[in-house]
C-alpha cells in the first residue's frame, strides 16, 4: 500500500510539472573569439611587459594543480604564484612548486624529496632544481620570481611525498 501510495504521488507530481503553461524565451548571443589580450590573460600573463610575465597556479587538497602547462619566452622574468586553496594543514597537505632542470628522472627526485622535510622537501644537495616555492597549507599564497630558462621543456612538481606522481606538468620556454 506504501509503495502504490509513492507511485501515485510520483506521477501526480509528473503531471503537475507537465502541465505548466510557462514559455521560454530564448536570447540568442554571439560569442566572438577571444583578443589576443585575452589568450595572454587565460595562459596567466598578466603583464603587458614582453620582459615580465606572471603566472599563476593552485594546489587543491585534492593533490591536484589548476593547470598542467605553463609557457614562457626564454629570458623572461618570471613572477609565479602558487596558492594552496585547499583547507589542510602543511603538514599533512603541503603543496609546493618546483622547477626541475632538463633531463631529472621525476620518480628518483620525488623519491629522494620525500626524506627532506626539514628542507620542505628539497634534497640537501641536490643540482635539479632551476628553482622552488616554499612549503604551503592551505589558504596560504607565495610569489617567487626568476630568469626562465633556456627553451625546452621542463618538468614542474610538488616535491611533498607522493604528490609528485598527480601534480606535474609542463614548463615551456619557447
């Protein structure tokens, strides 16, 4: 009797929403292609100095950066912000970028970084840096700058154990 009493209410629900008299109306709009200005701004130049280009990147708690490519002239200035917008501790979520030098075997540098927290995860030592953020927790936000480097491909990571294998991405100096 229950279950019969469910159907009804479902299809008289149905029902009710089938009948309604409403119109809609429909606003056609024409969608141009974006300026040049505009790609700049969505590949995250935010300056209109050929010599300076900033960029931005989040990490999420998800392990997980906003953007998998980044592309830069050789010789820019680079300003990059990362930003953990995710909620957890440094501790147990920490994100950071780092730029590895051409040629790094991601798995041994992320494998090495994992027993360097005192250095936030950076090998003592190490030459396969071109450069790194610091350590962030969530809601935290940290700009670096630097030279880019000579055109190529580089390969970008968070160094925090296990995250390297989800937040990488692509570095292009062109």
């Amino acid at each position: 009797m229950k279950n019969l009493k469910l159907a009804f209410l479902f299809l008289a629900t149905i029902g009710m929403v089938s009948c309604g008299d409403k119109k809609e109306e429909k606003e056609e709009i024409k969608l141009e292609s974006p300026s040049e200005s505009t790609k700049s701004m969505e590949a995250g130049e935010t300056s209109s100095d050929e010599k300076m280009v900033e960029l931005t990147i989040t990490g999420n708690d998800q392990m997980q950066y906003n953007k998998k490519e980044l592309k830069v002239k050789a010789g820019q200035t680079v300003k990059l912000t990362l930003t953990h917008v995710g909620q957890m501790d440094v501790n147990v979520m920490g994100h950071n970028w780092v730029l590895l030098k051409k040629g790094t075997d991601v798995s041994e540098f992320g494998n090495a970084a994992a027993s360097a927290k005192e250095n936030d995860y950076i090998p003592v030592g190490t030459d396969a840096v071109i450069t790194n953020t610091k350590m962030l927790g969530g809601g935290e936000s940290v700009t670096i700058e630097f030279e880019a480097p000579a055109a190529g491909t580089y390969d970008f990571i968070c160094s925090f154990p296990g995250h390297y294998a989800l937040m990488k991405g692509k570095f292009i100096v062109e």
